[in-house]
C-alpha cells in the first residue's frame, strides 16, 4: 500500500524550475539534525567518526567538519579529499581491509592519527612504510555472532578484521616492533535493534579490559557503529533513546577502565547522512504491457545504483509533489536500456501524469558513490543544498554527456 512520506520544508518545483531534473537535493536542516541526534547519543567522552564512503562530497564534508566530528576513511582517494579540504589529519583515521601503498604513504606524509589493522599482512604493509612510532588499533572479528544487523562484517567468516582466537597472538608477536595501542570493531550495519549495539560496545570494552596488560598501553578503542536507518515500511527504526540510556549505563559502569583510554570512537555513515538528500526525476512515459503498468522516469539504476538493486524488493521511500486521488498497481522504472533499470517492483503508486515529479527519498548515503553514472551514455544528477533560510546553493553542477563515456579516456 502506498504511504506518502513526510513533505520535505522547501518549495521542489520552484527549485526545479531552476535547475531541471533529475536533481539531488540536500536539506542542510535535516544533516544538522541527525548529526546533532547522533552526537547527543553516543557517551559524554566518546567522539563519532564520520564514514567517508558513505558519502564524500565537499558539502557533506565541510558541513561535517565544522560540527566536530572526525573521519574514517578507506582508501587514498578518501584520504585526499579530507586533505583537499583542509580537514585535520588528527582527526583521521585509515581504515579498509587491505590498505594500499598510496594509502599507507599519505597517511604517513599527512601523520594522520590512527590506522585499523585488518591483518597481519595490512600490519607488515604499514610497519615496512614507516619507521616512525604510529597509533596501530587492531580490528577483531569476534567469535559471537550478532545475527540482527542487516549487514554483517563480524562475527561471521570475512575479509574483515582478525579472528578473536588470532588477536592476541598477533599483539604478542608484534608488539615490541611496533606501537599497537587500539582495538577496533565493526560488527555490522543497518542495526535496528539498540541492544545488539550495546552488546557489541560491551562486547570490547570487555576484551579490551580482560587482554590490557597485552598492550604496552591501550589508547584507542572504536566500537564502530552500524546505527540503522528505515528505507522501507517493513524496518523498525532504531531506538534512538534506548541506546542512549543503555551507552550511559554501560560507560558508567566501565568508567574506571575507560577513563584510561584517551581516544573512544563510533563511527558512523548512513545515518548521518541518508535523510539529508532527495533524488527528484521526471515522469517521461506512462505504457503498459500484458496487463502491467509501467512509469518511466528520468532517473534510474544510473543514479540508485546499488541501492537501487535492493529497493527493488522493497517497499521503498519513494513519494510525489503532487496529491492524486487515484493510485493503482505500477512498476517504476530507468530509462536506461536494461532490464533491471526498476526503481519499484509493481506496487500501487499515485496515478501521475507524463511530466510530474516522483521524489526518492534517502539518498544521501550509498547512493552517488555506488551508481554507474556513465552506463548506457548517461552521466550524474545535478545537486543542490538547500539551507535553513531556503536559499539555494548549486553544489555540483549536472555532469557533462559529452564525457560520459568516463574522463581520461583517449
Ligand atoms: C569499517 C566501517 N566503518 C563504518 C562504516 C559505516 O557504516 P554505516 O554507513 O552503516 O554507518 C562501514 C560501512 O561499511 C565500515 O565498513
């Protein structure tokens, strides 16, 4: 059943007007808003890392940086734009399963603050670069398995981190060569149950309090995040002020311990940034075809891309400017020549007409970054901010099709 979702607070076809479609609008109100939320959620003492790859734009970034937060990145190119845009390297930490060189050397030229180790070889890889004493935190892959995160990266088999049984041998063969001071973990993401996420923070600190004396001196602990975010009608929402109190209660309950460790992290993407954006698209043709109703519009898996994938099953956060009287079953769909070009597996859906504007919601993670822009000749969105006054600031200007076979091509 179709459920309109709550009208964004700025006037879409004035700014459409403006800039055409299809556009990426970011609301600078509603980023505020989840970075002031996720901030007053973690405990007083703790810092949020912000995960680059969830979105890097130089908006998002620079918005970021202003209120404070520090940044976890996974490659050189993260790395850089950090850099480009002036961000701290204190307030850096590398991260990715298997670092590169480039990585490993920008982060030594830039003397960010930490690395997280996934492996024995990521660990001889950064020891062979450097000579110099640098924060080393080690991921662990612990061996509960915490099964209700939508994403799993721990507690199962992976590429990710270090088993828990080979932790502790790693620290007592390396850590008189080199400064291994952190722990770090990342059990998951999209978790919608509060308590998992308390149970994995209390998960490491008590690693960490059971094994402190295998450290020269334990500085860094990161108990990463997964904070989950609703995409569709059928996901509960993390309670938000449950793992407040249940974060308080387990700090103060370790508050010994941890007011020994100088650096405590979460880290976070989605949910900082997922709200922030909308994708506004067009309604270029209305057909059917053996008995199906078919919308096409100006946007598809060019722009979704993976996420784009998974909406497909989903009852997804998709809306309309306009209010229809009639709805009836549709598939949504791209434009782009190929079959899985669907937006929406048929649901019911307003009865638009050709030229109405279909907004996705949530598109402000996970969305520019995972899309093949340059498929089938097309190239990315226009974007623009809107800000708490309702002016606008055109961010990124609408790619240019004449490179959208990809640029650096001869
Ligand atoms: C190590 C690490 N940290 C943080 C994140 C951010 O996750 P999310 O965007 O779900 O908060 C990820 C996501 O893959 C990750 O791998």
């Amino acid at each position: 059943m179709y459920k309109p979702q709550a009208k964004p607070d700025f006037n879409i076809p004035e700014i459409v007007s403006q800039f055409s479609t299809p556009l990426i609008i970011y609301s600078i109100n509603e980023l505020n808003r989840k970075i002031t939320e996720l901030k007053s959620v973690i405990p007083a003492g703790s810092q949020l890392l912000y995960s680059v790859k969830a979105n890097p734009m130089p908006f998002v970034i620079n918005l970021l940086k202003h209120a404070g937060l520090g940044f976890e990145v996974a490659s050189a190119g993260e790395l850089h734009q950090l850099i480009k845009l002036k961000v701290c390297p204190e307030r850096i930490v590398l991260g990715g399963p298997i670092k590169s060189k480039e990585a490993i050397a920008s982060g030594l030229q830039n003397n960010i603050l930490s690395y997280n180790v996934e492996s024995e070889q990521d660990l001889l890889n950064i020891m062979r670069a450097a000579n110099l004493p640098l924060n080393i935190s080690l991921r662990i892959n612990p061996d509960f398995s915490n099964r209700s995160s939508e994403i799993k990266m721990g507690g199962i088999s992976s590429q990710f981190g270090i088993d828990e049984n080979q932790l502790i041998p790693l620290i007592r063969k390396y850590r008189n060569v080199v400064n291994i001071n952190g722990l770090f973990m990342f059990a998951g993401s999209q978790f919608f149950d509060a308590q998992k996420i308390i149970q994995n923070t209390s998960f490491l600190i008590e690693f960490a309090e059971k094994h402190k004396d295998e450290f020269n001196q334990l500085d860094f602990l990161d108990f990463g995040g997964g904070f989950g975010i609703v995409e569709s009608a059928n996901q509960p929402g993390l309670n938000m002020s449950m793992l407040k109190s249940g974060l308080d209660d387990l700090f103060e309950s370790k508050e010994q311990f941890l007011d020994t460790i100088k650096y405590k992290f979460f880290e976070s993407g989605r949910y900082l940034t997922a709200s922030s954006a909308i994708l506004v698209s067009r309604v270029l043709d209305i057909k059917y075809s053996k008995g199906k109703k078919y919308i096409l519009l100006d946007t598809g898996i060019n722009h979704l891309g993976i996420r784009q994938l998974d909406l497909r099953t989903r009852e997804s956060f998709i809306s309309t400017v306009k209010e229809y009287h009639e709805h009836s079953p549709a598939i949504l769909t791209g434009a782009t020549c190929t079959p899985i070009d669907v937006i929406q597996s048929e649901n019911d859906f307003p009865d638009v007409a050709i030229d109405d504007l279909v907004l996705i919601h949530n598109v402000g993670a996970y969305t520019a970054t995972l899309s093949p822009y340059n498929f089938c000749g097309y190239t990315y969105p226009a974007e623009v901010s809107v800000n708490a006054r309702g002016d606008v600031s055109l961010i990124r200007e609408r790619g240019d099709i004449k490179k959208s076979s990809g640029p650096g091509y001869k």
